[in-house]
C-alpha cells in the first residue's frame, strides 16, 4: 500500500471488523504455512470475542480499557490489536505475508477448501491464487492429490466460480473468449442482423463488469422471441436473471453476467453510443445536445419542439440510425470508443484535433518474447517463424538473466551460447530481422542482473523488477530510475508489476519513472499480456505527453501468446497512442539508430 493511502494513526482507527479481518488473514497465514495449532486458535478465539463486542476497540483503547480482561485475549492480541489501531496495519501479518502468498487466503474461503488443503495445493501444485486453482482443477490436476476426489474438486469449481461472480471484474480477454461461441451462436439465428458488444468491452478496458450485447432484429415478435430464448437457453447459462420480449440477462457458468437487449433499427446508433458509454462521455454528449435544444438518448436524437413533455422518444426524431448521426447532431466527428472516457475527447473532437489512433498494420515488430532457453514453450525457431507469419519486420528474443531463477534465466556464458543460436538462425531465415535481446533483472539495489560487456553488445535491452516488490515507494522509484541510468537499458517493461484480478501494482511513484525515462531516452513498455496491460491507460497517455516512445509488446511465453499483440493496442488506443508514439512501428533501420543511441555504440 502506498504510504499516501495508510490511515494516519488515530485520525481515523480501524473499527472491529477491518481488525478481525486483519487478525482472521493471518490465521489463515499462519494455519496455510503450518504453525503451531495453538497459535492459530488463539487468532482464532480473539476473532470470535471481537465479533461479540458491542463496542468499538478503538473507543476501549482510548479509554484505558485492559484489552487483556476479555476472554481470548491474551497480551500478544491485545498489542496486536492496540498496532493496528495505531497502524493501520499489523507488522507480523506484512512478514508472513512475505511467506506465504497473500491471495492465498481467498481460497481458504471456498466451499471444501480448508488451510490445510489450501497448504497442499500450494506445496504440490504451486496454486497460489484463484485462477492457478482455476487451471488446476480444470486440468484435472487437483484431483490426483490424495484426499481431493471428483466430489470436492467439482464442489471447489463451483463456489470459486460463485466466489468470481461476487468479486465483479473479468479480465477482458477471458470476457471475449466466452463471448465469442454466443456471438455466433446468436449471428446464425433467423433475422438477426447486427450484433455488438457495447459498454466497457467496446471501450477496450482492461477488465470488465458485465457485456451489454445489442443486437438488431428483422422480422417480428417470433423472431425476437426465439433470440431471447436461444440466448437465455445458451449452454453456458448457469442462471438467468431476466428475460422479457426484447431484453434478457444471464450469468455464465463462469460468472459472468451478460445482457442482451434488441434495438430497432432506426435507433441502433443511438443505443450503441448510450451502452458504450461511459457514462461520464454520454453525459458530456447529452449536454452538448441540451445546449442546441436536441434531446440524445438510447432511442435516438430528437429535436426537442414537444415542450419537453418526459416521453424519451416524443419530438422530431433527427438521427439515431448510426452512431455517426449522434456525433453529427452535436457538431462533433465519431470519436473512437477506446477514447469515449471523458478525458478530452470531447474537446479534441470539437478542435478536430483526434489523435489518429494506432493501429496493428502500424506494427512492425515485437520486442519482448521468450524461448525455450528461460521460460518459453518453444524455441526460437519457432518463434522466429511465427512472427514472420505474422508479417512482422523484426523481433527480439529476450530471454531472462539469471536472477530470475524460477523462470531459468540466463548467465552471461549462457547468453553468448544463445547468440551462436541467433547468429546461426539469422543465417537461415529471410525476410525478418532477429534483434539479440535481454530481459534484465532489475536487482533490489537498481542494479543490473548481467556485466556491462554482454549488455554492451545486445540489440536490445529490456530492465524489469521481478523481486523485492513490497519496498517503499521512494526506495522502488530509486531503484527503477537508477536502472534506466544505465546507458544500455533501451525499454523499462511492464513498469509497474500489476496483474489484473491477481496482484496491486507495487508501490512507485510512476509520475517520477516516466519522467526520468524521458530524460534518459528510455522507451517504456505497454506488456500487451492480457494479466498484465502494463502501463494502464492513464500512463500510457501521460508518457506520450512527455514524449516518450512506447513499445507494444507480448511477452509472449509461446506462439500462441504473439496474438496478444491486438489486446495490447485496444490499451495503447485507450492511452490515445498514435503510430508516431510507439516503438514498434519504426522501420528497422530507426529503431537500430534509436536503440543505439544509448551508449551501445551502434
Ligand atoms: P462495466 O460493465 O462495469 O465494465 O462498465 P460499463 O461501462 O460497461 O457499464 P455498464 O455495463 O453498467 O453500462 C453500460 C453503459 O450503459 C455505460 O457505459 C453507460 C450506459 N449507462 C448505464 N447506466 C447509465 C446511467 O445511469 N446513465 C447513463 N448516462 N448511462 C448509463
Ligand atoms: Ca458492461
Ligand atoms: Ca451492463
């Protein structure tokens, strides 16, 4: 947590259930990392007394009360809890935490999941969160463990999924592939015309709350009714939450919620921008209609000459049909959705100065992958051919050094084994470049992970933080900067550590980062991995503003991951990148010049 957002002691204690849930997670801790039985109860005991009190422990504190006086409470809880009222936070629970992974925890919860089988899957699975136990048990890995039969592998599927439903955001990509079996099935029913997604997912937003499908239907009452029921009947339904004439809601098997909602024709347009939103933009465009006596809705645009009576849909209808004919009636051009967030897209619509957004033609080439010589599934030969399929330029391979060593990463003896591969395979390939890469470690003192001759002698050089990632925001901000300092670092990647539904970015004053990036001529990476879409948008826009080139890159860890490419643009547009802002659509030749500049004397 970054210091700003810590409570400052006593402004504002913690009241009883933020303490017992402070004291239950490190139970659930210390119970996953096997300590002592009677440790745990203690925890355990105090959380249940603190569920019975009828005041507040700030209060008690405050007023001299002995905590140590109430049953379960020895002198070990009661500075536990006299910390964290004081705190904010519990020391203990940050170093167990640095044990045993947090976001375990959350799986301790679910239906036929305990500590100690949560202790198992960890130690013999390696699941340390909800999606890994997710792979695991649809792959049917959870159930050769002894002790976790067919039963209870299905019962824990069903409360994680129930457990997601709660939890409320879909990672875009996952949203999509659910989407698109349904997306066909409804395109082959009779008179649907026309499809799309709407709200976030339209936006290109990294996570999603629920789809809000449109769909256009010829024909008459028969026809819509047989989408509806095909929709609501969709094998992946697990539970349908509304279905009337022209509307319906489902929840997934997966839990996530989709709506579907048929729209005449003349209002299509209209009812496209409304669901896209966001609602911010939709209230800016609204206004703006206002202001010249038009009235937008999801129906359409209206000439408001009824006096206003409160009907939606009385008036002169003006436009509606196309999202087009909204914009127009406004005086604006079409604004993409990516930009549709009330960021100074309605300005720059109106100064006709829209970026012209990236677009993946722009792309000519992919500088973060791996192979087989780390943690890649397949070789660089088959990485090389699936990139010249792609139609790119060029590509690097950037392996990782060896500080990372659960994902094998290289030594220097190693790294020059992989340059005779390179040097051999250059031979044998035409028609794209293979850059020599490296994906350094970040070291906790800032420092690189590999000695200045091998970095001298790359095409490109990528610094990533791997470890240490719980530091202080100053000390991270440090060690990051002072990485970019080294003249042969050419692209600081996925820059803050984030994985969407999994793990915070950690504390670093990005602001900072991206600034001293500009100065150095560091180019910042936009990890199109569908987890990661790091730099987030809001970053992405500020490092074009300081003039920084940005590199749109996979990451990929097989073939199959080069197709992240798109889902990274979809965020790259988002951030209002165009072409001349990224790194990747410079032709070989200025990128070669670009990542020689620094100090690599090329
Ligand atoms: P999500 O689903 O949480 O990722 O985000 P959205 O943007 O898809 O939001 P959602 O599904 O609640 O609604 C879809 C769009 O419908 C939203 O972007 C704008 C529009 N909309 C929904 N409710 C309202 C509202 O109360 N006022 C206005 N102006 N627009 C709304
Ligand atoms: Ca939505
Ligand atoms: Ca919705």
């Amino acid at each position: 947590m970054p210091d700003s957002l810590r409570p400052p002691p006593f402004v504002e204690s913690l009241n009883n259930d933020q303490i017992n849930q402070a004291l239950s997670e490190l139970a659930d801790l210390l119970e996953i990392r096997g300590a002592n039985p009677f440790r745990v109860r203690a925890y355990r005991n105090a959380v249940r007394t603190i569920q019975g009190l009828t005041r507040p422990l700030a209060e008690m504190v405050e007023a001299g009360e002995d905590l140590t006086e109430l049953p379960g409470i020895g002198t070990d809880m009661a500075s536990h809890i006299r910390e964290l009222l004081e705190a904010g936070s519990l020391q203990l629970l940050g170093e167990t935490a640095q044990e045993v992974p947090r976001s375990l925890t959350a799986l301790v919860k679910l239906e036929g999941l305990g500590p100690k089988k949560v202790k198992r899957l960890w130690e013999e699975l390696g699941v340390t969160d909800l999606d890994e136990l997710e792979e695991a048990l649809e792959a049917g890995r959870v159930q050769t463990l002894d002790g976790f039969g067919k039963k209870s592998a299905e019962k824990a599927l069903r409360s994680l999924h129930a457990f997601r439903k709660r939890q409320g955001r879909f990672l875009r990509a996952k949203a999509r592939d659910e989407l698109t079996p349904l997306l066909e099935a409804l395109s082959r029913a009779p008179g649907v015309e026309r499809l799309e997604v709407a709200g976030s997912f339209r936006r290109g937003r990294d996570t999603v709350g629920d789809a809000d499908i449109l769909a256009r239907v010829e024909g008459g009452e028969e026809e819509r009714s047989a989408v509806v029921q095909l929709f609501t009947s969709f094998p992946e339904v697990e539970e349908v939450g509304m279905a009337g004439d022209t509307r319906a809601s489902v929840v997934l098997k997966s839990g996530f919620p989709v709506d579907l909602r048929i729209v005449p024709g003349e209002s299509f347009g209209a009812a496209l921008h409304y669901f896209t939103g966001s609602k911010e933009h939709n209230v800016r465009i609204r206004s703006l209609a206002q202001r010249k006596g038009l009235r937008v809705n999801e129906y359409g645009v209206f000439k408001v000459d009824d006096g206003g009576n409160g009907n939606p849909r009385s008036g002169t209808r003006v436009g509606g049909e196309c999202e087009e004919e909204v914009f127009q009636a406004v005086g604006l051009p079409w604004i993409p959705p990516e930009l549709r967030e009330d960021r100074g897209e309605v300005e720059a619509a109106g100064d006709d100065a829209l970026p012209h957004l990236v677009e993946l033609e722009d792309v000519r080439g992919d500088l973060h992958m791996h192979s087989t010589w780390s943690d890649g599934r397949n070789s660089i030969r088959e990485m090389v051919e699936a990139c010249r399929g792609r139609g790119y330029e060029y590509m690097a391979i950037t392996d990782h050094s060896q500080a990372v060593r659960v994902a094998n990463g290289l030594t220097p003896e190693r790294v020059r084994k992989q340059w005779e591969e390179v040097e051999e395979i250059r031979g044998e390939v035409e028609g794209i470049a293979l850059l020599r890469g490296l994906e350094v470690d970040i070291l906790k003192d800032g420092s690189l992970d590999m000695p200045d001759e091998i970095l001298a002698e790359l095409d490109v050089v990528l610094a990533a933080v791997h470890s240490h990632m719980g530091m202080e925001e100053a000390e991270m901000t440090r060690r990051i900067i002072s990485a970019l300092e080294h003249p042969a670092v050419n692209i600081l990647v996925h820059p803050t550590g984030r994985l969407l539904t999994r793990r915070d970015p950690y504390a670093v004053d990005m602001e900072a980062v991206l600034t001293a990036a500009a100065e150095l001529d560091v180019a910042v990476e936009l990890n199109a991995n569908p987890y990661r879409l790091d730099l987030h948008d809001l970053h992405v826009k500020r490092a074009r503003e300081l003039g920084l080139r940005i590199s749109v890159a996979t990451d990929a860890h097989r073939i199959g991951h080069l197709n992240f490419m798109e889902g990274g643009l979809l965020q790259a547009r988002r951030g209002w990148l165009r072409k001349e802002d990224l790194l990747n659509s410079l032709s070989l030749d200025e990128l070669r010049r670009r990542l020689g500049r620094r100090g690599k004397g090329a």
